[in-house]
C-alpha cells in the first residue's frame, strides 16, 4: 500500500524490488556496489512526475536517490531506498535563434551528440555514451575540449530545479543567482533534481586526435617530456597522459589528445615525446567533431573499480614521476582486464580563466588532474580486493609529497577524508549556505552531500 500511494501522486512506471527491470534501472555502474539493491525504482517521464515523487518521499521519510547515467563512482546514484531515474528525461530542444540547446536532466551523451550534430553545434560534453548531462554538468564537466572551451557548467545557461518541497525553480545568473552559481560544480544531488539543463552552444570545430603508445622503460622521460608540451601547448589542444598495468602486463605509457587544428600541428606538437622515445603505436589523424567524439569515446570493461584523485598547479617532477611508475610496477594484478594506474589530465587553458569563486568549481588554478585507479573482478576473492584498495590508499598517501589535497568532484572518492574542503576548497563554505537555504532540512542526503 506504501508504494501505491506513490503511484498515485507521481507518474512514470514505479518497479519494485525484484520486478523485471528494477535492479538495472537502480544500479550504479560501478560493480563494486553491486549488492545495492532499490527498495523501489520510479522512472519518471516529466519534471511532475519529480516533483510527486520528491513531496511523497519527504513526507514519509523516505531516503530518495536521483539516478541519471549512474556513473557515480562512489555508488551515489544507487540506494536500498527510492531511486529516481531521471533517463526518460532525455529531450533536447536547440533554439537556432539563439544557439541555445535545452536538454532533459537524464540526457546521456550519446543522446546529446547524436541531437546536436545535425545542427553543426556543440559545448563541452563528455566521451562516455552512457554518462548523464546532470551529473556531469554539477560537478564541473571537464572534457576533451575544455581547455579551449572551459567547462560543461561554464556553458550553462539556466537549469530546472525541484527542490526539497517539491516546488520547482529556475536557477540562472537573474533568477536564484546562488543556487545557479552551486550548480555549476557544486556536485550533482545537492540541492535538488535538476530535471533540465539549457546551455550556449558554438559551432563544432573540426579537428585531430592522437593516440601514442610507448613501451614502459622510458616511462619516466616520456611523461615529462608530455608534461612540458602540456604546459607551453595552445588551449587547441588537451590531453590525457597516462601510464597502465593490467595483469600480466609490462605497462604501457600513453597520451591520447585532442587539437582542434590540423593533423600536421599535433605532430609537431609531440615532436618532442616521439624524440625523447621512439613509440610503439602512434595513430595521428585529422577527423570533424563527430569523429573525433567516436574516436575518444571510453570504453571499459565494467566491473568493480575505485579512483583518487589530486589537483596540482605544478607539473609532476622526477621523483613524482618515478613514486608513481615505481607503484604501477607493484600494482598487485586482480582478474579485471582495465587493470590499473595513473593519468594527468591536463587543465589550464579556458577552465583556469574563470576566477575560482566564479563557479562553485573551484580548481582553477590546477594545471593537471592527477587520476590514480585500480579495478578488480567480480568474481575476485576479497583478499585481491583489499590488495587493490590498500596499493591505491597508499600510492595516494605517496602522492601527498608532490600534489596538494584537491580532489575532483566528478571522480567521486568515498574514502576521501576532509572532502569537503578537496572536493570545493574555498567555495566549500558558500555551498554550505545555499544548501541551507535550499534544503535545510538535509532530505538530499548521501555520506558526502553538502
């Protein structure tokens, strides 16, 4: 009879646990939290359809979650309680007259390219298919194209808003200033169910992509030679540098970026790495947009996998360099063929322009996105799982000597400690007073909710 009433109040099809259908509409995509299980999942089909839903659950108490892709890492889009999922939600609407493009809070990015490139347009979107708008939106979004474009939330215009009683609002630089200001990388789930998002668009630019690979004894030039590109490159161009192991591998050392200019430019833009060290692959072509989104897209084999993450405004020095290909080399293996290891995203450039209360994101200073991962099967004992979680909680410990406390929201750590002030640093108290305001009754509530 509890979920009846629900039914009665809020639209969208209401599966409970154990129906067809419900385990996959309530499930985080990291299998780590896999025994999560939905006591209910309502998928809604409209922004009424939330609002219902939120009114009904706050007056019983009800702990509510908001799925979108489902991607959080830390499991935040799962819960034993209400799950609502936001994928219906997936509308896009562009506005030719003033390059604005409306979307659904539960649009994936698969969605979204697949909508805009009729229009020749774009703004800085993920490169995972099944990612949702919403969450990558309210902690920043950091993509390939940042750099020259700034962030996802840097593009936003206005976004809907459901809020802890049930009413809606929208939120732009006119209309609830400090609520729009939060949602710009103030973490998705913190103030209510964003259940739409508008953004500026620009023409999508053609471009080039690269992928190089090289063999792991010249790990340590190679990465700081690419660091040095990075630093002195355009804003054109971004990168993600990386060094990985999976089991019964050497290791590999790789950068895949993306140049909004010619093949030709990005050539000469890793002149430098190819002399430092003669690479095993290297795939450097000129593609339009769409291809380049197509050719960068991630892919992984799923499973169980937890990741840390740094924010530093310097380069990483040798000694950095080697604690981390030292540590990639003792990574303990486990049977998830992603295996493990380390990446610098590489920021600056348009991301860093923007001042750091701009936005409620808050590392415009950092220079590079030091990304430490390890992932393991499910079907993995528990001992090779404890060996993969305590290689990556003391390579982080290790990394504390050359990169600060600073942690990327969107690459959500649930061991983080000191969160808070990682996660949004000196916005953290600011979010602090629009939660209040908002929800001041806390109903929005997760282990790291604002």
């Amino acid at each position: 009879m509890r979920w009846a009433s629900l039914a009665a109040v809020a639209g969208g099809r209401l599966r409970l646990a154990g129906d067809p259908g419900a385990a996959e509409a309530g499930s985080a995509l990291n299998q780590r939290y896999a025994t999560t299980r939905p006591a209910a999942v309502l998928s809604v089909t409209h922004a009424g359809d939330v609002a219902g839903a939120v009114r009904w659950a706050r007056e019983r108490s009800v702990p509510l979650t908001v799925r979108g892709g489902g991607h959080s890492y830390a499991g935040y889009s799962a819960s034993a309680g209400l799950v609502l999922d936001l994928r219906e939600l997936r509308g896009v609407r562009f506005d030719e007259g003033t390059g604005h493009v409306t979307v659904g809070g539960g649009a994936s990015m698969n969605t979204l390219y697949a909508a805009l490139r009729p229009y020749g347009v774009t703004f800085p979107l993920g490169n995972s298919g099944t990612v949702g708008i919403g969450g990558l939106t309210l902690g920043g979004g950091v993509t390939t194209i940042s750099r020259a474009h700034g962030l996802t939330c840097d593009a936003l215009v206005s976004t809907d808003v459901v809020l802890a009683d049930g009413s809606t609002v929208t939120a732009s630089a006119r209309e609830h200033p400090d609520l729009f200001w939060a949602c710009r990388g103030g973490g998705g789930g913190n103030f209510g169910v964003n259940t739409a998002f508008t953004f500026a668009t620009r023409p999508a630019p053609a471009g080039s992509t690269c992928l190089v690979l090289w063999s792991w004894p010249y790990a340590i030039e190679v990465l700081a030679v690419l660091q040095e590109i990075m630093r002195d490159a355009p804003d054109r161009f971004s990168a993600r540098i990386g060094i990985a192991r999976s089991s019964g591998d050497d290791g590999v050392v790789s950068v895949v970026g993306h140049h909004l200019g010619p093949a030709e430019e990005l050539r000469e833009l890793l002149a430098p790495a190819f002399a430092a060290a003669r690479p095993e692959r290297a795939d450097i072509a000129d593609r339009d947009f769409w291809e380049a989104a197509r050719y960068l897209h991630h892919s992984s084999v799923g499973g169980a996998f937890a990741v840390r993450t740094r924010c530093t405004p310097e380069a990483v020095g040798h000694d950095g360099l080697a604690t981390l290909v030292r540590a990639v080399e003792k990574w303990p293996g486990s049977g998830n063929p992603d295996g493990a290891g380390a990446a610098l995203f590489a920021w600056g450039g348009a991301i860093n322009r923007v001042p750091v209360d701009g936005t409620a994101f808050p590392h415009r200073n950092a220079r590079f996105l030091l990304s430490l991962d390890t992932s393991w099967a499910r079907t993995d004992p528990a001992e090779v799982v404890r060996a993969n979680l305590d290689w990556l909680h003391a390579l982080y410990a290790d990394t504390g000597e050359f990169a600060p406390d600073a942690a990327y929201v969107n690459f959500t750590d649930p061991d983080l400690e000191g969160w808070r002030r990682s996660y949004y640093g000196p916005n953290a108290e600011r979010l602090a007073e629009v939660k209040r305001r908002y929800d001041p009754g806390r109903f929005f509530a997760f282990p790291q909710a604002v």
